[in-house]
C-alpha cells in the first residue's frame, strides 16, 4: 500500500483544563508505508519520545501495542507540577514548549501537503473500479456471484489493454483485454468460490492489470488490488442420528431394515456423511453427500435373517466447514426367532404424478395354528395404519390403504399382535418404494376414434374406423400400441411430444354393440399406462326391400301382308290399269310443257327489264327531251334555261294536243 492510500486518524486521548493548566495526549495512526513527506517529523519524535520507556507504558494504557499499523506517532504536552505524583511527574516526556508548537505546525502542514498529494495522484489515475457481491455474511465457505466494472474516467484512452484476476491469480478470461476509451466501461459478473481464508481475512480481493504513462511520458504497466469486505459470522456443525430397526425380532430368511435418518441441528451445511456399520449389518458403507441446515438425509442397510441374533452399531463421520466430525450410534440387537405372521406389502401401480392416488396393500399370513389378535400396523411416514386387526389361524387377511403421492417415498409397514398366550409379537412388512414422477415426465395420450357408418344390415358387413393419438406429454413415447377387445390393431414405434398419428382399419362388425378402442404405452416405470378412446355405437338394422319396377308390355307382333300383284288384282281394275298409266304420262307431257313456257317467260322479263334500265339511264342523261323533235335533248345550263325549255315543251304539247283533237 502506498503513500497515496495513506490515512490518518486523530485520537483525542484525553483534553483536561484545570486552574489554567493544560494536559493532552494526540496520537496519529498511519496505514501502510511511511510517507515520505514525514520523515523528519518521524524522526523528530524517534529521538526525542520513543526513547523512553514511558512511550510503552502510553501504549498499554491505550491498547494500541497490538494494533496493526506499522507506525504510531504521540505528541504529549507534560503535566503542571500540579499533577506530579509522589514528586516525579506523571510522564517523563518533555518537550520545550517552542518545540511543540514548531512540531504541531509542521504535522499540519505535512498533513495538508499529503492530503493534496493524494488527491492529485487519485486524479491522474483516471481508473475506477466498482464491484458488487451477491452475499456480504457468510458462515461458511460457499460460491456466490460476483460483479466488477471497470471505468475510464479520464479525458483520453488507455494506453493499453485492462486485464482483471480472480483472488486466486487467474485471469479472468470472460472480461478479455478491452482498450477503454475515455469514459467507456467495461463490466463482467461471474461465480466464485469464497474459501476460508477468505473469510479469515474478511475480504475478497481481485486484481486489475493496465498501462498508463508515467512523468516522463514512458508506458509503465500497473496494476492495483481492489477488496470487498465480507463478515464471517462462523458456524455451528452440529447432526442428531436416529436409527430405525424393522423388525427387531426376525425369522429365518426375513429381511431386516436398519435406517439412519441424520438430522441437521447446525447452521452449517454437512456433507460427505460416511456410515460404518457392523460387519454382521454390512461391510459396505453408507454415504449421503450432503444435508443442508436444517434438512434430513436417510440412508438403509438391509439384511437378511440367519439363524442368530444380529448387533447394529455405527460411526458416522462428516465435513462441516471445511473440518471432520464424527458422531456414532451405539449397540442395538436384532433378535432371532420364528414368526408364524407373515406381513408382505404391495400397491397397484409404482408411482405416479404428485396428488394421484396409490392403494397400498398388506396381506397378513398367519401360517401357524392359532390366532394373532390386536393386530396394530405402524408406518413411519404415515403414523398408525390399522388398528384392532385379527389374523385368522391358517387364513390371510387383506388389508388396504390410499395414499396420495407428494413424494419418492418407502414404506415399512410395522406389526405388533397379541399370540394365545398374550404375548406380544413383531415382525414387519417388506420395504416399498412409491415413485412421484415430476408432472412435465408424465404421459398423457389423448385417444380419438371415428367410423365411417352408425348402422350396418348385414351381419358380417364392414366397417372402416380411424383412431388417431395425441401426444399430450412434454415428452416423446415409443411402442405405442392400439387395441380392440384385446386384439392389437396398430403399434405406433414413436409419437413426438406434441404430436398426432392415426390409421385406418376394416372391421368386420358381426353384430350391434359399442366400440371403444386403447392405446397402452410404458412409462417411466416401467408399467403399462392405458388411455381409452371415445365410445362408437354400431347399430344393426334389417335392410329395406327392393322396390318392385313396372313390368314392361311387349307390344304384338305386326301382321305383314305381301303387297297383291297382277295375278292377284281383281279383273275389273286390271281392266283400268291401262288408261291409268296413258293419262299418268299424259299429265307428266303437260308438266313439262308448262315448266319449259315458265322458264321462257322468266328469261324474258328479264331481258325487257334490261332494256327498259337501259332507258331510264337515256333519259336521265338527257335532262329534258322534246318529243316533237326525235331524238332531241338537251341540258339546260341554268334555271332560266330550264324554264325556258319546260314552257316550251308544254306549248308544244299543247299544240300537239290541238293537232290530235282535228278530226280526220
């Protein structure tokens, strides 16, 4: 630590005016180095105060001989006579008055200039680090998260690249070697383990690495630790063993379970809890990694009966806080002997999701020749089971029990009766375990069937069903058979989480009834789930007759004369047939003719409507024509013209008309 990080701390020990005289005792604490600006003042009071054997006697009276600074200077102004004890003076310090007060103003000054240094050195050092931790109290070692940035507050870049280490030396490879601009930053969160040195020193130290340029414009590199503080509030490791023996007394060839349920009392997480039991229980040992404070780790030991008592004893050993502890349990006898009560204990299925139900079932075989009364059967997890049972001499009772599933859990059911002789007896069930199976492992499948008809008439008719499979699990299923009335349909080798597959089947449906089909798949464990599908109603109905079709007339067979030839007229029209024929042709000449004089006609007309076209044209061409002149005509060229010529065309008919009306 240098001089830029030094600090000072003024212990006003004791400030006393009294008739005008005046005692004081200031100490100065420095951190780290000592700086160099104060060297003759150190060396000022080496020589003059430290010299003394009184300078140790102030340092008891203060408890400050054991305090971890590497220097502590005092400045002690002498009592008045007044104060001397026994006639020697309280302390054996004494300094001139001028020296004190030359002393104290050079302190000042010192402190000032220091101050200033500092603050300047503080400025050009233009990087800051701020870092954050995710636990500041700790009782053990333990791994938290961490949060370092790192800034450039300076007007200009860096140099060089900045490199962070963790506490341990390495460097952290996540924030890289950033070359910070002015006023960028660069920040990095991580774990770390916090170790018992840690704690011992109760902080947690990184490092930062950079290049700056010094004085004399030379790029040196630096580096600078920066600390959090963390208090370690200590640990208390303490466990509690409790053992359980099921049962302790046994026959030939039952098992017996020996449990150890170790119970966290402490503050401290243990781990690596190790059992060592009896040679005769086990040779192996049994190992729990690790309880949490105030939680329960359980481990079982079983053994098989023989034909003499057996002893349980164990040592237990853990870790807490980075130290072992050792706990142990002691001798316990399992007792041999012959049980006519047999106990075993079973369960429709091995688990299931949390809030489903399991039935438990225990069956007492009593195989000897007289009852078992008062039967009470215990569980250590569910408390008493049944109660005021009987076990029939030679008979087996049944007796059951739901439970609902919460979690992976083993039962052992404990049985005590009263024999003929009212004595007590006990023996125990076989261990089982219930599975809970977390809810996003378990299977759901969603069945649906369809057909193609409601109704058939036949008795062996078809019918064409559609079964299609949901996958309504978060998890794939495989081997996925479908069946009807026991018969496998279709078997499916996967189905996707999510996913729906189908497939047709022809049924021959040999009477009415309802149809319902399974898909069964194994899960994980191992047992055979099913999930039905809707139920399809077939019906059977008789078929409707054919309609009867209108029958079809055959119409009577024509009756076919031959036409009558000559040999077959009668004489009186043979007689005619003749004259017939003569007028027939007679009637065809005229035809003809008549065809022939149309036809001429026709190419007449036809010229006589060409010649009289032909006119016309004439006429039009003409414009006027005097019919007392053959052959005359003529255009007029105006109107005047034209009325000229129609006046005269008019007196010439006129005159004509004269000429006409003279008689001859």
């Amino acid at each position: 630590m240098n001089y830029t990080q030094f600090s000072a701390i003024f212990l006003f020990s004791s400030c006393f005016f009294a008739e005008g005289r005046f005692f004081q005792v200031i100490s100065i604490l420095f951190h780290g180095d000592f700086p160099a600006a104060l060297c003759p003042l150190r060396d000022f009071f080496l020589k003059n105060v430290t010299n003394t054997h009184k300078f140790h006697h102030i340092l008891d009276k203060f408890h400050l001989k054991h305090v971890q600074y590497h220097w502590c200077i005092f400045f002690t102004l002498p009592a008045p006579q007044a104060w001397k004890e026994d006639g020697r003076p309280r302390f054996a310090c004494y300094i001139h008055m001028k020296q004190r007060l030359f002393a104290l103003l050079l302190l000042v000054a010192a402190l000032c200039a220091l101050l200033c240094t500092a603050a300047l050195a503080d400025d050009a050092n233009p990087l800051r680090v701020a870092m954050q931790v995710s636990q500041n109290s700790f009782t053990e070692p333990t791994q938290i998260t961490v949060s370092i940035r790192v800034s450039n507050t300076g007007s200009e870049a860096l140099p060089g690249p900045v490199t962070l280490y963790y506490p341990n030396g390495k460097q952290v490879e996540e924030f890289g070697a950033p070359v910070l601009e002015a006023g960028a930053y660069k920040s990095w969160s991580g774990t770390i383990d916090v170790t018992q040195s840690m704690l011992d020193s109760g902080k947690i130290t990184f490092k930062v690495k950079y290049s700056m340029y010094n004085e004399a414009h030379e790029l040196v590199s630096k580096s600078r630790n920066f600390s959090k503080e963390i208090t370690y509030t200590g640990g208390v490791a303490s466990i509690e063993v409790n053992r359980t023996i099921t049962p302790t007394t046994a026959g030939k060839g039952q098992e017996v379970s020996i449990t150890y349920d170790i119970v966290n009392t402490g503050t401290l997480d243990v781990t690596d809890v190790t059992i060592t039991e009896n040679a005769s229980i086990s040779s192996a040992k049994g190992i729990i990694e690790k309880v949490a404070a105030g939680e329960k780790g359980s481990y079982t030991f079983k053994v098989t009966m023989g034909t003499k008592d057996l002893t349980s004893q164990s040592n237990i050993t853990y870790r807490a806080a980075g130290k072992t502890e050792t706990a142990a349990k002691e001798a316990a006898t399992i007792k041999y002997g012959e049980i006519k009560l047999k106990a075993t204990l079973s369960s429709d299925k091995k688990g299931g999701m949390p809030g489903e139900t399991v039935k438990l079932t225990l069956k007492l075989a009593n195989s000897g020749k007289t009852d078992y009364t008062n039967i009470s059967v215990t569980d250590p997890t569910l408390g008493l089971v049944f109660s005021g049972e009987t076990a029939k001499a030679g008979k087996t009772t049944t007796l059951e029990k739901d439970v609902t599933i919460q979690d992976t859990i083993d039962y052992q059911f404990a049985v005590i009766a009263t024999d003929a002789n009212d004595s007590e007896i006990e023996t125990a069930s076989n261990r089982l375990t219930i599975t809970s199976v977390p809810a996003d492992q378990a299977i759901t499948l969603n069945v649906y069937a369809e057909a193609d008809r409601d109704t058939v008439y036949n008795a062996n008719d078809f019918v064409r069903f559609k079964v299609s499979v949901t996958n309504n699990s978060s998890v794939d299923v495989t081997n996925v058979s479908v069946s009807a009335s026991g018969v496998t349909l279709y078997t499916f080798p996967t189905i996707l989480a999510g996913e729906t597959r189908d497939f047709t089947r022809d049924v021959i449906i040999s009477m009415a009834g309802k149809f319902q089909f399974v898909a069964s798949v194994a899960n994980q464990l191992k047992e055979t789930v099913s999930f039905d599908s809707n139920i399809l109603s077939i019906a059977q109905a008789q078929p409707t007759a054919v309609p009867t079709s209108a029958p079809i007339v055959t119409p009577p067979q024509p009756d076919i004369k031959p036409l009558p030839t000559g040999d077959d007229l009668d004489p009186s029209l043979t007689s005619l047939q003749d004259p017939l024929m003569t007028a027939g042709y007679a009637l065809l000449g005229l035809f003809a003719v008549g065809f022939i004089t149309l036809l001429a006609a026709g190419i007449r007309r036809s010229s006589l409507k060409k010649q009289s076209k032909a006119a016309l044209d004439h006429l039009d061409e003409g414009g006027a024509r005097n019919y007392n002149v053959p052959g005359s005509s003529f255009m007029p060229e105006n109107e005047e013209e034209a009325q000229t010529a129609e006046d005269a065309g008019n007196d010439a008919q006129v005159t004509s008309g004269s000429d006409d009306s003279t008689p001859v």
